[in-house]
C-alpha cells in the first residue's frame, strides 16, 4: 500500500501525479468545510468523538479507530483495486472491456447517475443535523456521527469522479453538490426521500434501515457499471454502508426490544404507558419510510433504466447471478394500474423496461429478512404483533402507482377520500411524532446511560464496552 495519510486530500488514486486535479480538488475542499462546518452535525463540531477512518481499502486493515474532532476526520478518495481485464458484464455491449475514461456518447446521462448518486450523500447530512441534540446515548451519538462522516467521504468519492472524468461541467456540478439544501423549497435535493426532514431518532434508525438499504443496492447496480472508476469507487463505499445499514436494522432492533420488554412491565401490555413507543406507533414509521425508499428505484416501467442496462451504464445487483445479461428476450409480469380506472391488470413489461423493479425486488428482499429478526425478538418474548412491510403500492409517490392513485399497506385501492380520511391509521400522525420527540426531549449524555424508549445495545464499537465515553464533554 502506498503512503496515503500524510497527503492533504488522503487516497488512492495517485492524486499527486496529477497536479491539475489535485489543485482543483484542494479548492473544493474548502467549501466542502463551509459546508460541513454550516450544515453538518449541530452543536458537537468542536468534541472528540471516537470514529472509524478509511485509510486504506484492503480487508483487513482499511479502518483505523481513534479520537477526532469531525471537521478534522481524513476525507478521503478510495477506490477499490482494479480487476484485471474487467469486461462489461450486461446490455449491448456484453464482453467488451470496461473504459477507464468516459464515452462521449454516455458523458451526459453518466454524470447525471453520477450527480443524483452524489447530491443523497450530503443530503442525508442535512437531514440528521439536528439529532445530536436529542441522543439516546453517548453509543447512538457516535454511530450518528460515524454515518454522517461516512456520508460526507460518499459525497467526496463522487466528487472525485466529476473532477477527474467530467471537465469544467464536473466541476459546476461538484459546486451545486454543496448548494441544494434538503427540504429547501428553492433548491431542493434531487431524490425525494432526501427532503424529508429526519428530525427523531426512530426515523433515524428507520431512514438508516430501509433509505441507506436503497443505496445498497443502488450501489451494487453502478458497482456493475462499465465505466470502471464508477464501478471501483462503488464497490469501496458499499463497505461502509454495510455499517449505516447496521446502525438502522439494530437500531430499530433495539427499539423493538425495549418495547416488549415495557409491554410485558404493563398490566395492560401498554408501552406508551410505561414511557415507550407502542408497535403500532413503529409499525406506521416503518410504512413511511419503506414506502419513500421504494420511490427511490424510479418508476416500476422505465425507459431510463431500460437504457441504462443497455449502454452497460448501469447493471443489475450482483449481475453474474443472472443468467441472461442481455434481457432482450424476457418479460416482467407486473400489476398495472389501467389508465383512466386505475383497476389492476397483468401486463407482461419488457425485462429491461422492468431493470427497476427487478432491482426493487431485491431490496425488498433483503428488507423483508431485517423485519423477519424484529418479528423474532416478538415472538421470542411471547408477543404476537408483527411488524411487516406494506405493499409495493401503498404511499408511492414515484412510478406507476402514484398520480393520485392510492392504495392500503395490503395493496387494496382507496378513493381518494377514504386515503384522506384514513391515512393516519397507517402514517406517522402529527399526534404520533409529538410523542415520539417528547421520549426524545432531553439528550442523554452520561456514558452506559441511555432513554426509556430504546435498549442499550449488546455490544460496543470495535470491542469497546457499550458504556464507553465514545463522544467526549
Ligand atoms: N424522487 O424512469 P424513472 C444513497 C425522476 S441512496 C425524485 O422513474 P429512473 C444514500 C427521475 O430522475 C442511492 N425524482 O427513474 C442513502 C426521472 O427524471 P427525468 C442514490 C425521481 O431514471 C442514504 C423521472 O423521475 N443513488 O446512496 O430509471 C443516505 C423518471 O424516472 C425519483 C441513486 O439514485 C425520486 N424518488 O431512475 C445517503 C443512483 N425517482 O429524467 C445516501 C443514481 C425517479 O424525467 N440514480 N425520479 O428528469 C439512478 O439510478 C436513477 O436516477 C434513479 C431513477 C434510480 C433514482
Ligand atoms: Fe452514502
Ligand atoms: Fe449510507
């Protein structure tokens, strides 16, 4: 491994062989500190906080833990190693090999794949910024931090992309990456999960469960991508997202817990009474926040994605699973709404219009699994409420089951007025996150201590005890 950590800007990719883009990164770098010092974590900016660094991408050494002030941490560009004589793995271009440079034909729709991959990352940032004041514990605060960081170096890997591979255009879109604010009515986030405020902690474990989960498998699908420094850099971040996923299913996991065991202290099993967040409660933030990750694969039938595949910008999860890497022949059968009664017919979708929901089902998979260990702890505590995922239909604000269509979490269609009428039996009513926030209203700050409504997690940080001081006064 080369010496990386002394260099201003810490990588991989030789950054100072190429003196042009070096200096062009070293301009970026201070407003990338404008920004995380205007928008990142409110209120901590100034403490030492216990975090994991990359500083390297190999297996068994790339994280290095010890104690940083945030705008301290080592943002750093990282890909992972190249694979020798890589080809492309699907679409037209089958078994041709990858470009380390970009088609000009496919300049624009990748940096656009680029820029939407790019503008969640800082996003995400600034919809957590305010959480810190609010902390379950000294362990949560950290993993809170440890996300937005990580975040922050996902905003950097992008970056990187567009200085390097996309000229002056590169670079305006790198300084528009720090302009759009989330939720800003001017200048919004691209992606509409990323303007909803996160402004509770059970949405943060939620958003960290099924929202970063998106970004698995959106990851995995560019991972595949012929243009080969996408597909690298990538593959090095999926290793951290691993972790935000973690934080999310354990975090609700832990929340799950807590209220079984509040349950089983009431007479009448009621959690709310004994301070903490009833399963209906969990069950309806679920709901929200599956429904807008869904909304993150694109619509259900696309000629996008369709031509994505095709150009071999952006591939299947795990694409050598799959048997046909062309798509050219099969069909998706789908449930489409008919245009004018939105009644549901079978339609046979053409597989790469369908590259979408093809991916959509993976996630929704790789969900469904999360919720199947919540349910455990459940049953493993003699309750016999289960949390379960709704419809694909329900609460869809992107494809072919939005524009006004609406349907219950069983996928059954509503009228418009019965969805009005009824739609907080299902979603987080104003009622519900007043409760949930007033479990939340004091930071608990005290090392091993934690509030009512969430257990304290069974282990800590890299073989820490879990009452470590992992964020110092
Ligand atoms: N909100 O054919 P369609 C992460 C737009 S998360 C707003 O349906 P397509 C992270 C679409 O842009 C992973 N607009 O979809 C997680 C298009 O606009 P135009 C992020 C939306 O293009 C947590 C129109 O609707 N990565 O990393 O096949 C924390 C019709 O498009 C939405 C990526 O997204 C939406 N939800 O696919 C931190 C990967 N959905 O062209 C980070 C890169 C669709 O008509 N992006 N639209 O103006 C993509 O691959 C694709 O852009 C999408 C959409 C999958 C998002
Ligand atoms: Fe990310
Ligand atoms: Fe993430």
């Amino acid at each position: 491994m080369t010496a990386i950590s002394n260099e201003k800007i810490p990588n991989n990719v030789n950054l100072s062989e190429d003196k042009k883009l070096q200096r062009a990164l070293e301009q970026w770098q201070p407003s990338f500190l404008n920004w995380w010092n205007q928008m990142g974590p409110e209120g901590f900016q100034a403490r030492d906080v216990y975090l994991r660094t990359a500083i390297s991408t190999h297996v068994d050494g790339w994280a290095h833990y010890d104690f940083v002030k945030m705008p301290e941490y080592r943002w750093g560009i990282f890909l992972a190693d190249a694979v020798p004589d890589r080809k492309i793995g699907f679409g037209d271009l089958l078994g041709q090999p990858v470009w380390q440079d970009v088609p000009g034909e496919h300049r624009n729709t990748l940096r656009r794949l680029i820029v939407t991959q790019g503008d969640t990352e800082p996003a995400s940032v600034e919809q957590q910024r305010l959480l810190g004041q609010t902390c379950p514990s000294l362990y949560d605060l950290r993993n809170l931090f440890q996300v937005n960081v990580e975040e922050g170096r996902h905003l950097w890997a992008m970056v990187y992309l567009l200085h390097r591979f996309f000229g002056r255009d590169g670079r305006e879109e790198a300084e528009g990456l720090l302009e759009r604010r989330s939720g800003n009515q001017d200048k919004p986030r691209i992606l509409g999960a990323f303007n909803e405020p996160i402004d509770d902690w059970l949405s943060f474990y939620m958003f960290t469960m099924f929202t970063d989960r998106d970004g698995k498998y959106q990851l995995l699908a560019l991972a595949e991508s012929g243009f080969d420094p996408l597909s690298r850099t990538t593959r090095f971040m999926l290793t951290e997202e691993a972790h935000h996923m973690f934080v999310g299913e354990t975090g609700v996991q832990r929340v799950v817990q807590r209220t079984a065991e509040l349950m089983k202290q009431d007479k009448n099993e009621d959690a709310r009474a004994q301070g903490g967040i009833d399963l209906p409660t969990l069950q309806k933030y679920l709901n929200l926040w599956y429904s807008l990750s869904l909304d993150l694969f694109g619509s259900e039938v696309s000629t996008n994605a369709a031509s994505f595949f095709a150009a071999g910008l952006k591939g299947r999860a795990k694409e050598e699973k799959f048997e046909d890497h062309l798509a050219m022949e099969g069909v998706y059968p789908m449930e489409v709404p008919a245009a004018g009664t939105g009644a549901l017919e079978k339609q046979d979708v053409p597989l790469r219009n369908a590259m979408n929901e093809v991916l959509r089902d993976g996630y929704v998979e790789d969900c469904q699994r999360g919720v199947d260990r919540w349910n455990k702890v459940l049953a493993d505590r003699g309750i016999s409420f289960r949390l379960t995922l709704p419809s694909r239909r329900f609460h869809r604000q992107q494809g072919i089951f939005s524009n006004g269509l609406h349907f219950d979490p069983s996928g059954k269609p509503l009228s418009k007025d019965e969805w009005a009428r009824r739609k907080d039996e299902w979603l987080p009513s104003a009622a519900d996150r007043a409760y949930v926030k007033s479990l939340q209203a004091k930071a608990v700050v005290e090392p091993g201590k934690i509030q009512n409504w969430v257990a304290m997690p069974p282990k800590g940080v890299n073989a820490q005890a879990p009452e470590f001081e992992y964020v110092r006064a």
